[in-house]
C-alpha cells in the first residue's frame, strides 16, 4: 500500500459527497444523480465513474474484484485491481464467489451473485436518451415526464429496418416501472440478470459526472412490443474451453487464416468449471 | 467538547455502508457498527449519520436546535444551519410527536428529484415480528415492521407524498444502535 494517499485516493469530502449521492441514487431507482467527478490518475474512458464509486465504498476488509468485458487479465482490469491494492491495500480476487465488492466493464458475472455483494458498473454514457436528444436540459425533462415515447419509435424502426430489434448492447431498461436506464454497455444476454437482482447494482459514469443504481429485489424491464419480446443473444456453438452452452461467448480469432473460437467472456466462469471437470 | 468518530476514516466508511444496505433494503433493522459520543438532544446513532454525511456542503434543520448540539455539529463536521425545514438537506427529528408536516420539507424538483430532504427520525424502538408490511425496491415480497413513537397520521402523510414520486423524502429511522431506511419507493401495504 502506497502511504501518501488517504486510503483509497479521494478525500473524505469526496467520498462524503459521493456517499450522499450513491444514498439518494438507491432512493430513486434509475434516475441519475450529479455527482462532483474528480480528476483520476487515469483518463476519463477507462472507469473513473467507477472508480470513484468503488472508492467510495471501500473498506479495509473488503475484497475487490474488477472484470473487463467479463475477464480479470485484461489491462483495464489489471490497471484497476492494482490501483486499489496500492491505494487501499485492500485484498483482491478473480473469483466471483469470494468478491465482497465488483467493479465491471461491461459484463455481469454468470455466476449469480448474493446479497452481500455489490456489482459497480463503469458507463460511459449514463443517459438512454442522449443519442436522440442532445440536450441534458430536454432529457432531464423527458425523464421528469416519464415521456420515453423516443426510445419506443426507436426500436420500432429497428423493426420497420431489420425486421428485429437489431439493439444488441447497451438494451435500454425501465427501472421498477418508471426511469428509463442505461444498463451500461452489457450485451442485451445479461440484461435478464438486472431483474430482482439479490445484489445492490451501482452505475458510475465519471466524464458525465452521474451515478445511478438499480436496488436489490427491484423489477427491471427490457423494453419490448407485445409483438416483438425482448429476446437475448444465442449461440449455435458451446465454450470450446469449457464446454459451456449458457453463457455469454466471445468469437476469437486464432491463426492467419481465419479459424475461429468460441469461448466464454467471463473467465472466472470458465477457469472454474474446466477444474470442476478435471476433478 | 465530547470528540466525534475515534477513527473518522474507517468509522465514516462502515457506517455509510450500512446506510447503504439499509436504504437498499428498506425496512429492515440494521445494526450501526459505532456509536459515537453525542450530547445529550442528539441520539448517537443519529450523530453517527451525521458525521458520516454532512460537511460544509450540507445544511441541516434541527428540530430542537439546542445550543451544545449545535456546537458540537459545527465543530465536528462545519455543516450549515437552516432555519427552515424547506431548505434543509438532512432534518433531524428528536421527538417525532410533535414533528412538523411532512409537507414542509424539501421534496426536490422534477428534473433534479435528489435535491430533496433526508429526514433522520429518533424514535422509541422497532418490532419485526408485527406491525405494518412494506413493500418495494429493494424488498423481495414483503417486510414487517412496527416503528414506536411516531405521530398518528404520520404514514397517511407519507402515503400522500408517494403520489409525488419521484419526488419524495428519505427517512432513517434510530433507536437502540439500530438504524431503518425507508425510501420514497417503499409502499406500506393496506392490511
């Protein structure tokens, strides 16, 4: 642990303010909460949301575990796990079971996730909205009217287009029946795992300055026509590592000419059961 | 001069994290882990809020504004004193019988609906085994609880406010080191 930061980088100020925020956003479902982002020790993109929230959070016992895309070697969740453990001298960990505390790039673990745990997202854009209205002051209404009128005809010329929802990432969910929420950039195959959640799931979204949650137990929509139901990604191949047919697959090119693997995004997933297979 | 949080930083940390877990899940007892030293018009468990979430940023109604608790606050945390319940971020409540309405707190705005009061309720005590169910966010079917001490009519008033969501006011309610939230999402269901 490195000894000239207070514990885990931010000011008590900070974090006090970030505390108040993250207790109103559990207050108010979905709906996104100004916070006072602070500059990081690494660019806006790479996590600083949350970070910030981690930050907030984070305790001498906890232990933290931090994914990117669903793995724990990649360098965005490398860099993050050993920021904490110089910053906070917290312990680490790549298993999803023993995590007290998950920061996320955009996965939820397939493993399902307890009560005592909290899921901490990193979003870089925190507003569902924002593509179709530009202006914060305009969706900030929207929101106060509950007028999500936008996002339906949206997804309908997906329909009219494609002939499907052709949405597959970033699906947009209505939280506990009223505010319309960014799930963050997880593939619409994870969105399911939003619903009546048992963990606290907190959002951070450091250049935009807001942090929103969905609490434990709440009811999470993908939104859908009666025509039309939300449906998630599948796969006609199985995890070649693991041999897993249910979880989220990423296709990955292995030599110069082309041949491709199926395997699983969340490697703390698939690491586990490949050693439930050898024993 | 009583001293605050023995060790602010950590003390701080694993109050809020109850807080948060409380206000996550809403009408169930949860235990503060550290009570600090309070005087005598301000319960510890409220203090231990308190110094957990106010600095110069917050301001704060007390229902009872008396003169050693004022001090104490403003020394150990620098918060702000309103002196109407309607400009207040925190409110603190010591005897809720004679609260004011829930009406004439700060309820927020409909585009900013976080910009509202957070009320810190010191109350007699709390049943799990009777009393009224709630449901909502954050409760998976249902929780009982009976809160003693406040007034009457005081969840008819809150009933009238939910029409309002989402804007609203959050309650933490305290007594004997336990701490229960309730958020304006929670529905206290008709027997």
């Amino acid at each position: 642990m490195t000894p000239r930061y207070n514990f885990a980088f931010l000011d008590e100020d900070t974090k006090r303010m970030l505390r108040r925020a993250l207790l109103k956003a559990v207050a108010i479902p979905g709906y996104q909460v100004p916070f006072g982002s602070r500059e990081m020790p690494l660019p806006y993109g790479w996590g600083t949301g949350g970070i910030q929230v981690t930050a907030a959070l984070l305790g001498p016992d906890d232990v933290l575990k931090v994914i990117d895309q669903g793995a724990d070697d990649t360098t965005n969740a490398v860099n993050i796990r050993r920021f904490f453990s110089r910053v906070a001298g917290v312990a680490t960990t790549e298993h999803t079971a023993d995590a007290t505390l998950i920061q996320t790039r955009h996965r939820i673990p397939e493993t399902s996730l307890r009560e005592d745990q909290i899921l901490i997202f990193q979003v870089p854009e925190p507003e569902p909205l924002r593509t179709l209205e530009p202006r914060e002051a305009e969706t900030r209404t929207l929101h106060a009217l509950a007028d999500y009128g936008l996002m339906h005809v949206t997804l309908y010329e997906d329909i009219a287009q494609y002939g499907h929802i052709a949405t597959s990432y970033d699906y947009p969910v209505l939280v506990d029946g009223r505010f319309l929420t960014s799930p963050s950039p997880i593939p619409k195959f994870d969105n399911p795992k939003l619903d009546r959640s048992p963990a606290l799931m907190l959002f951070g979204a450091g250049r935009e300055k807001r942090l929103y949650a969905i609490p434990p137990y709440t009811r999470v929509e993908s939104l859908a026509f009666d025509d039309h139901p939300f449906e998630i990604q599948r796969w006609e191949h199985q995890c070649e590592l693991c041999g897993s047919g249910d979880s989220y697959l990423d296709e990955v090119v292995v030599d110069d000419r082309g041949t491709r693997m199926f395997v699983c995004s969340d490697t703390d997933y698939c690491s586990g059961r490949r050693v439930e297979a050898q024993a | 001069m009583l001293t605050a949080f023995a060790d602010p930083v950590f003390d701080s940390q694993r109050t809020f994290r109850e807080l948060l877990q409380a206000m996550a899940r809403p009408a169930v007892p949860r235990r503060l882990p550290v009570v600090p030293p309070s005087p005598a018009a301000v319960a510890p468990e409220a203090m231990a809020i308190l110094l957990t979430l106010c600095d110069a940023a917050t301001s704060i109604w007390l229902q009872r504004p008396d003169a050693e608790a004022v001090d104490h606050l403003r020394f150990h945390t620098g918060l702000r004193l309103a002196d109407q319940p309607q400009q207040a971020d925190f409110a603190l409540i010591d005897d809720p019988a004679s609260m004011p309405a829930l009406a004439c707190f700060a309820h927020g705005d409909p585009r900013y609906p976080d910009r509202s009061a957070s009320l810190i309720v010191q109350v007699n005590g709390f049943r799990t085994d009777g009393g009224a169910h709630f449901a909502g966010p954050g409760i998976r079917d249902a929780e009982r609880l009976s809160v003693e001490g406040l007034p009457s009519d005081f969840w008819q008033q809150r009933a009238a406010l939910s029409t309002q969501f989402p804007l609203g006011l959050d309650l933490y309610f305290v007594a004997a080191q336990q701490v229960v939230a309730m958020p304006r999402t929670t529905r206290l269901l008709e027997a």
